[in-house]
C-alpha cells in the first residue's frame, strides 16, 4: 500500500508542475484599444501639401514713373486710403513750370486764332460786295479776283492758327503728363502696409530685370484667399467651385469655410519636393476675414465627395490595405478580417462588406503578438 501512496504523491506532483508549466508558458494576451464601427458620414478630401499662405485679392506693389526727390507723403503705414488719394509727391516745380508756360503758349495760340480768323471773316464779307457790284459793271473783274484770292488766303491761315491751337493744346497735355509722373495715387482702396523711403530722399524707378523695393506697398484687406499646393496625384479630383476648409495656425480653433476658386495651369516642380498644383481657395464669408493678415500659414482641405450614412472604420484599423482585427468579448480574441473597402479619408474609411455597425476593431495594430485568432485584453474602448 504504501508504493500506492508513493506513485499519488509523484502523480500530484506531477499535476503541479506541469499545471505550473502551463500558467507560465501559456499564450499572454495582447493589451489593445478598439473602436466601435458605426454609420455615419464620410468625406474624400485633397490636403496641401505644404503649408499655404493668406494673400489679399488685390496687392499693389508701388512705385513712381519716374526718379525725384520726394517732396511730399502724406500717407504712413497702417493708414486706409481711398481710391484716387495721393500717396506720394516728387519734386516737380520745373514741370509744374512747364506746364503753366504750356497753358499759356495756348492760350495765346487759341487768340491768335480768333484774330486771324476773323480777317479771314472780313475777307470774305468784302468779297462777297464786290461781287455784287460786279454783276452791275461797278467794279473790275480783276479786283474781284484779287478779293477771291485773299479770302482763300485768310481762310487757310486761320485753319492753320486752329490747329496750331490744337498743338498747343496737346503741349499742355504732355506737360501734364510729365507733370502726373511725379505723382502717385492709389489705385484701389486698402491700407498701406510699407513704406520705403523718408521726406526728401531720392528716389529711382526699378531698372528693366532688376527689381527693387517699392515705395508703397498697398493692400485691399476687404478680400481674401489662401494659395497652397496641391499633390498632382489629388490635382485631378479638384474643380472650380468645390467646397474647402481653411484652417490657420494663428487661428487654432476656427475653421473657415472656402471654395476653390482657381487651379493652376501648370505642376510647380522644385528641387528635391514633390510635384504640386497651386490652387486658391477663398473664404467665403468676408467678415469672418476681419481679423486676417496677408502672410498668414494656412491649410485648405478640398472636400472631393461625401457620403452619409454609411458604414465605417477608423482607418488606423486597417491592415495591409484590406483586413481589419475584430474583437470578440465573449471569446476574448481577435479574428482577422477581409473588408471591402469604399469612400476613404485619413480619419474614417467605408466598409461596404466584411463588418457590421457595433464591431469592436483593434486601432493597436502595431502591438507585438497580434495575430488571427490571439487572446487579447482591451485597455480602452472608443465609440467614435
């Protein structure tokens, strides 16, 4: 009896050992987080590929016509100015001399004018009386040719003092022209935002393929857009007129609604950097630009096509394009998955087959040991 006893001692021990074996060197879970598939909606969209920037509608980018010395600014920067205001003045009082010395050179030609043409008018009345008496033989007909000949005369002298009025004219409008040189105006209405140069400096117009800084630096801040680049594999997908989202780094927690308002013509190639179209989105509501600066960092995200109601996954849930792991409560498992996938962004990708609306889907997909068919322990669950 006792070997009997012995072999249950040895057998219990044996039992607890392996059972110690088995504890140890069992399959350990794998700690994952799932979301929870659900219906919604889901959007394709085209992001720049590069930071964009905030520019204004209009930008103009002054200088004079010609060199001077600037006699007069009456504008500073910050200042807004109205379409026609003087933004700049150079020294100009010879061509303002000029001009006065234009005007009165045809103000003497348009007298002139008048006087000898009204000798030519004299003329003409005197010839017209001897030609009346000499239909009654009172007066030679060589006299009346002499009076013919002398209205044709006075006549032509007075079309030519009318046109030399006419060039004198067109003298007062070239002097006025050099004269507007000197002169600078806005163009349209909007805010200086530079100046370069001080009272009584020279200033020089920018040689042909040189180019320098301008005077005035103008800007219409009632309107604006951001131009950012597009990838050229998205540029085919975009079209005038698609809605966008506009977001900037100065405005963390704003989102402003755009539409794409041009494409570019061309794919910008740089050096080193992908291929990029240019596009520009503007903001749709102009008082929600109030507060912008031309200069700002933006992004524009091109809404292509959305679809609502649909099935769909955390697209960080995806595996090799086309699986997902599925976890199973009561088995405390997960099981791989084939889906088909439909409409897809970086957030949400829709599953047309191969999940259901509830589905818990691991988004750890990186976690050591996950494989078809490992037991798993959720950490954390998401319901987006």
């Amino acid at each position: 009896m006792k070997w009997i006893k012995r072999l249950f001692l040895v057998l219990l021990c044996a039992v607890a050992v392996a059972s110690a074996a088995y504890y140890y060197m069992r399959p350990k879970p794998v700690s994952v987080n799932v979301k929870r598939v659900d219906r919604g909606t889901i959007e394709a969209t085209a992001v720049n590929t590069r930071a964009g920037t905030v520019k204004a509608c209009r930008r103009a980018q002054l200088s004079s016509a010609i060199g001077g010395q600037i006699a007069e600014w009456p504008v500073r920067e910050g200042m807004n100015v109205k379409k026609g205001d003087l933004l700049l003045s150079l020294w100009n009082q010879d061509l303002m001399a000029q001009l006065t010395l234009a005007q009165s050179e045809a103000q003497a030609a348009s007298v002139r004018a008048d006087a000898v043409c009204l000798q030519a008018d004299i003329a003409a009345r005197q010839m017209e009386r001897y030609l009346s008496l000499s239909k009654v033989g009172a007066t030679t007909e060589e006299k009346v040719d002499s009076l013919q000949t002398e209205e044709k005369t006075r006549k032509a002298e007075c079309r030519a003092a009318r046109v030399s009025v006419v060039v004198s004219q067109d003298r007062v409008r070239a002097a006025r022209a050099n004269l507007e040189r000197t002169l600078l105006y806005a163009p349209f209405a909007g805010t200086i935002a530079d100046l370069n140069g001080e009272l009584g400096e020279f200033v020089t117009p920018s040689p042909i393929g040189v180019q320098t800084l301008p005077t005035v630096d103008l800007i219409d801040t009632s309107c604006f857009y951001v131009s950012a680049p597009i990838d050229e594999v998205d540029a085919p997908l975009i079209r005038e007129g698609m809605p966008a989202r506009i977001t900037l780094d100065a405005f963390r927690n704003r989102i402003f609604e755009g539409e794409v308002k041009r494409i570019a013509d061309f794919v910008l190639d740089l050096e080193k950097q992908a291929r990029t179209v240019e596009i520009e989105v503007r903001f749709v509501d102009p008082e929600e630009t109030v507060d912008l600066l031309p200069g700002y960092s933006a992004d524009a995200e091109v809404i292509i096509e959305v679809k609502h109601d649909v099935i769909r996954v955390p697209s960080e849930a995806i595996v090799e394009g086309k699986f997902v792991f599925v976890y199973h409560a009561a088995k405390e498992k997960v099981v791989r998955k084939e889906i088909t996938k439909g409409l897809s962004n970086w957030e949400f990708t829709e599953v047309l087959t191969g999940l259901t609306a509830g589905d818990l889907v691991v988004v750890t997909i990186d976690r050591p040991g996950l494989i078809d068919g490992a037991l798993a322990k959720v950490d954390v669950i998401g319901d987006d």
